[in-house]
C-alpha cells in the first residue's frame, strides 16, 4: 500500500463519510477505522466498504495508549485523520468529565503515540501527517446584527459567494480567539490547543480544522435533523429551544469529507483551515423547511405538521450564532461546497424515509446490542 492512514471515529457521522471516500477513492492506501463503538459508531453506517480489501476495522479506544501505540507499530501508521469525539452539547452538560476525558485524553494519547512512533523512524516525521478535525463553537457566539438577515444576492466580508441568509457582518476566521461557552466546546478547544502545542514543541506535522455543523445520511437522532424528520414521520413533537432564533452555519457532510480530503494531501503544515458552507439559518426557519419536505415527499398536504413545532426551555448557555469564514480554503486549497442547502435537505430527507430500518435500529437501541455480543469476550 502507498499510505496507511488511521481514521479515528471512522464508524461515525462525519467520520464514516471520510472513510467512505477515502476507501473508494484511493484503492493504493490501507484505511483502518478506529473506533470504540460507542452509541454514535455504527458499523451498519460503511456496509457498502466493509469488505473492501484496503480497508480495515479496529475495535480500540483512543484514550488506550498502549493499544494505541502498539497499533501505530504494528500497521505503519503515516497519516492520522481524528475525527473521533464526543460531540453533543446537551450530554456534555449533563456529563462534562467523559467529553473531556474523549476529547482532550483521547487527543493527546494519539499525538503521544505518533509523536513517539514516528521520532523511532530513520525518515523521522517527513511524509507524516497529523489531521485533527474540531468544530466552530470553540470560538463562541457572533453578534446577529440583522435579525432578520439579509437576502441574497449580497456579498460580506467572508466571501464573494452568496448566502442564503446573513444575519451579522462578523464571521468566525481562522484568528479570532477562542471563547467556548459548554463543556464539549471546551474540552474541543482544549484538544486543538494540545495539537497545535505537539506542532510547536515537538514539530509533529499537525494540521487542524474547524467546521461548521454537519448534515446528511447516517447523522445519529439525538441531533436536529435525523431527529426532526424522524418524528414528522412518526407525527411526534418537534421540540425548539427558546424561539428558535438561534443561527447555525450548515454543510452537508460528503462537502465536509471532500474538504477534508483535499486539506489531508495539500494543506500547510501547521495550518488552521475554517470549513464552512456560507449557508445560515435560524433553527425555526430550518424546521420549517424539514416539515415541509418531509410532508411532501409523504404525500401528506402542506401544512400538515405545522402544529408538531412545541417551544420548550431554552438551553443553558446557548450560543445565539455561528457563521463560519471559509475563504481561506477557497482561496488557498480551492474548495467550495458543491450543494446548494435545498438541494442537500432534498437528498437528506430522502435518505432517511427510504432507510427507516436503520433509523429504527438505531432508535431501539439494536444495534448497540449488536456490538456488545459481538465484542463482549474479546
């Protein structure tokens, strides 16, 4: 094989998407998708890879130095892509200490032991690369200046391209300071400090990302999306935080792995590189959009489920917006995202009415219990 490439967190979200396309696209690297498997890793997310000859998967978890270490000797690790993390903010505010032990320990495990590996190497850290994926909410909240936001066509300080709403002249870039408001983005923040310091004392060849939030197939139904169009179909409450006025920046996941790709083989080392898809809206406004695809793609009338939206008290320290800069990845790297938001929501509540078996798998909890027979005596 040309590379062996660790992919952390790979049976996730984000991270089977980056799998998938590192899998199909690179047929002359050896994959190996590590994950613990916890209650957002589902192998039935990578069925179509999993019996691909570069592909591997490892049951170990990050926090597990020695296990980790020994993996790294054992395949030849040149390339580490993190993605793995605990990531939801509610359960971050219940239990604060398991997202820092994920995602700070966890971190530093795999930087110790591909920091040590490497150094062992007659070549040294040459050729080597270490990815870090994080998020935009370790730069806290920006300002909505225009609540009601501007439509397009428009431009703002963060790009030439167009919005489909803007609500404030600031954007999060690649400078701004960090200011996380819940214990995931702190523990987030915590991790791309440990990783940037591994760059400046040891000169491990580190690269890191922030992005925006995420959307598409084999999203786990604790988060928005999955969640909603699951309970339109089920005709249960959609619940909304406060108003629903709160502003988020959305990129359909394949938009994310294709930046990733693209950052992993040509990015600069020691490099912070913002992705985004120059795309806001309030919660409300996208709520709305999913009922009304959902009820139309069911051949229910328009209107149907208006009445499932329930308002509910609103979430400790709930940042009010995020608006990510993308520009310099334009710029330098040449990406931009390849769909437009309707036509990603389009595909997305597609995908998740015509695989109710895995959302139902999933929601039951089966596939948990699953994992837990196939790995208990191991």
């Amino acid at each position: 094989m040309k590379r062996t490439i660790i992919i952390t967190g790979g049976a996730g979200f984000i991270g089977s998407h980056v799998v998938r396309l590192f899998v199909n696209k690179y047929p002359e690297y050896h994959i190996i998708n590590v994950d613990k498997l916890t209650y957002a890793g589902n192998l039935a997310n990578l069925k179509d890879v999993e019996d691909k000859p570069n592909y591997t998967f490892v049951h170990a978890d990050i926090c597990d130095f020695d296990t980790i270490y020994a993996l790294m000797q054992r395949v030849h690790v040149d390339g580490i892509i993190h993605l793995a993390a605990e990531s939801h903010v509610d359960r971050s505010i219940k239990d604060p200490f398991t997202f820092a032990k994920t995602n700070v320990m966890g971190t530093l495990s795999l930087l110790q032991a591909a920091k040590l590996y490497w150094e062992s190497l007659p070549e040294g850290f040459e050729g080597k690369r270490f990815y870090h994926i994080s998020t935009d909410e370790v730069y806290g909240a920006l300002q909505m200046t225009h609540p009601e936001g501007i439509q397009p066509p428009f431009t703002t300080k963060a790009s030439s391209g167009e919005h489909h709403l803007a609500y404030g002249e600031q954007f999060f870039t690649e400078d701004l300071k960090y200011q996380p408001h819940s214990p995931y983005s702190a523990a987030k923040a915590s991790s791309d400090h440990f990783v940037r310091a591994y760059h400046d004392t040891y000169g491990l060849p580190t690269i890191v990302t922030n992005c925006s939030n995420n959307y598409g197939p084999y999203q786990f139904p604790e988060k928005l999306i999955p969640l909603f169009i699951n309970n339109i179909r089920h005709r249960k409450p959609l619940p909304v935080y406060g108003k629903g006025e709160n502003v988020r920046d959305w990129l359909y996941v394949e938009d994310h792995a294709r930046a990733i790709d693209v950052i992993f083989h040509r990015g600069t080392i020691a490099e912070t590189y913002n992705i985004g898809g120059f795309n806001e809206w309030k919660n409300i406004d996208i709520i709305r959009v999913l009922i009304a695809t959902t009820d139309r793609l069911l051949g229910r009338p328009e209107g149907a489920d208006d009445d499932l939206i329930t308002y509910v008290t609103d979430r400790a320290g709930h940042d009010l917006r995020y608006a990510i800069d993308s520009s310099k990845l334009q710029r330098e790297l040449g990406w931009e995202p390849s769909l437009q938001f309707e036509e990603g929501i389009e595909k997305t509540v597609r995908w998740y009415l015509d695989n109710q078996d895995w959302m139902d798998n999933v929601t039951s909890g089966d596939y948990m219990k699953y994992y837990e027979d196939m790995y208990k005596n191991r």
